[in-house]
C-alpha cells in the first residue's frame, strides 16, 4: 500500500470518528432539550401559575375582607331561599373554590396545600394556565339550577385539580363569593371517568346528550384531564366528578361548619 493510500485510510477513519462524536453530541443535546422541556412543562409552569394563583388569592381577600368565624346554618329551602346570582364577571377572580380535604396535603414542592383555588370566567389557556379554576361559560351560574362547570389543570401550570378524582360521596366543595357560600356535596358515582371529547358533562343535566333535558337540580362539576388508570400525566380521558348544592348562606353572616371543618 503506497504512503498515499495509507494516508486517505486514516483521514476516512479519522473523519468517521468525528462524525460518530458529533452524532453523539448531537444526541446529548437533544436529550438535554427534551429534559429541559419536561422541567420546565412539570415543575416551571406549575411554580408561575401558583404564584399567580396565590396573587389572585390574596387580592379577593384585600378587596372583599374574610367572612366572619361564626358558625352559621344554611339555607337549604331553595324554593323558601332561593341562591341568590353570583357576579361572575369577565377578567379577575370573581370566586374562589374551597376544597377542605385538600388542606394540608403536600403539594408539588413540598407545600402545605390551604385546599383553596381562584375562579375566573372562560376556559382559555389565559384563565387556565395562571392557576385559576376556570368556569365554562356555556354552563350554569354558581348556585343556580343546571349544571356549574369548572375546569382545571391537573398537570403543569398549578396542578391546581390534580387531586379531583380523590373526590368520593359526601366530601364537601364550596364556592365563596364576596357575598355568598355556595355548599356542594359530591354526589353517587364520583369520581368518573369519560372520553376526552366527551362535551355531554357540560350538558344542564350532566350526561344528557341530546341538552334538552330540562334540569331539576343544582349540580357542581369538576373537569379535568387525566389518563388510563387515573394516571395524572396524560390527557387522553377526562376525570369528573359531580357534586348537588345543598345550602348556601351570606357570606357576612359567618363561615358555614363544612368549609371550617
């Protein structure tokens, strides 16, 4: 073999060597992107939209004070008392979502959850993805006949519903208003789990396909994403639970005993 050949040899296996090393860091930084990516997705949205969730938190209060610590019974005679209507206005938080199991369960960083969530009306990501519960417009008013519908994310950007399918008969969600409390109690059959493009849970009768059905009850739903066995990172499924309004009370009068336990 002459010295030229020899030297075109090992510039080839020279030249294949780089490219094996630049294919590898080719790889690496991709991998790194992707992991990047997922933090990000996971754990950055989640911290921004919880922060924002608790600005809002705090604002309702600084506007609208706390309701008094007496305990206080219900009005549970809707046609005697009728709920009053809620103000849900468009932009800001009209409302707020108490859930009392969820307090003092650890959240996503370690945190001590107060089992609260910010309302705001409208269902886009701009609601959706600043930790805010997020009521579909197309549904019913808190405390009214038909069905209130609510969404959230269970993961990323606040994981603020991730624990909506731990909802069983007879735990208690509340609505706060600046003038009412809204009492629900989760009903039979909750949690469940529908297809992804499922729309009939919106329905004033929850489940109605045809939305005809003329509604004779006063129904909370929870809405948010989950995935085969209740897996909390996918979306190919929908997790629901229902809950029936069963009292309110004006929110000057004192804290109703279901949102204090």
């Amino acid at each position: 073999m002459t010295a030229t050949a020899t030297t075109i040899i090992r510039r080839r296996r020279n030249g294949g060597r780089r490219a094996v090393r630049a294919l590898g860091w080719l790889f690496l930084v991709a991998a790194l992107c992707v992991a990047g990516w997922m933090i990000w997705e996971i754990w950055g949205t989640s911290f921004l939209a919880s922060k924002a969730a608790t600005e809002q938190l705090e604002r309702f209060y600084a506007e609208n004070g706390t309701a008094p610590d007496d305990d206080i019974p219900l009005h549970t005679d809707f046609n005697l008392y009728p709920p009053p209507f809620a103000d849900m206005h468009v932009g800001g938080t009209w409302g707020v979502l108490h859930v009392p199991s969820w307090r003092g369960v650890t959240g996503v960083y370690g945190e001590t959850l107060d089992g609260l969530v910010p309302i705001a009306e409208g269902t886009t990501n701009a609601v959706l993805n600043k930790g805010w519960a997020a009521h579909f417009r197309v549904t019913a008013g808190v405390g009214q006949q038909g069905n209130f519908a609510l969404a959230g994310h269970r993961r990323t950007y606040g994981q603020n519903f991730l624990r909506v399918p731990e909802l069983v008969p007879g735990y208690t969600v509340a609505v706060e208003t600046p003038q009412t409390w809204y009492i629900y109690e989760v009903m039979d059959g909750s949690p469940h789990m529908v297809g992804k493009y499922d729309t009939t849970l919106l329905a004033p009768v929850p489940g109605d396909a045809t939305w005809s059905e003329p509604p004779t009850d006063r129904v909370l739903t929870l809405y948010t994403c989950t995935g085969r066995g209740w897996y909390a990172y996918e979306n190919s499924h929908r997790a629901i639970v229902n809950a029936r309004l069963v009292g309110w009370v004006e929110r000057d009068a004192g804290t109703p005993a279901a949102v204090r336990s």
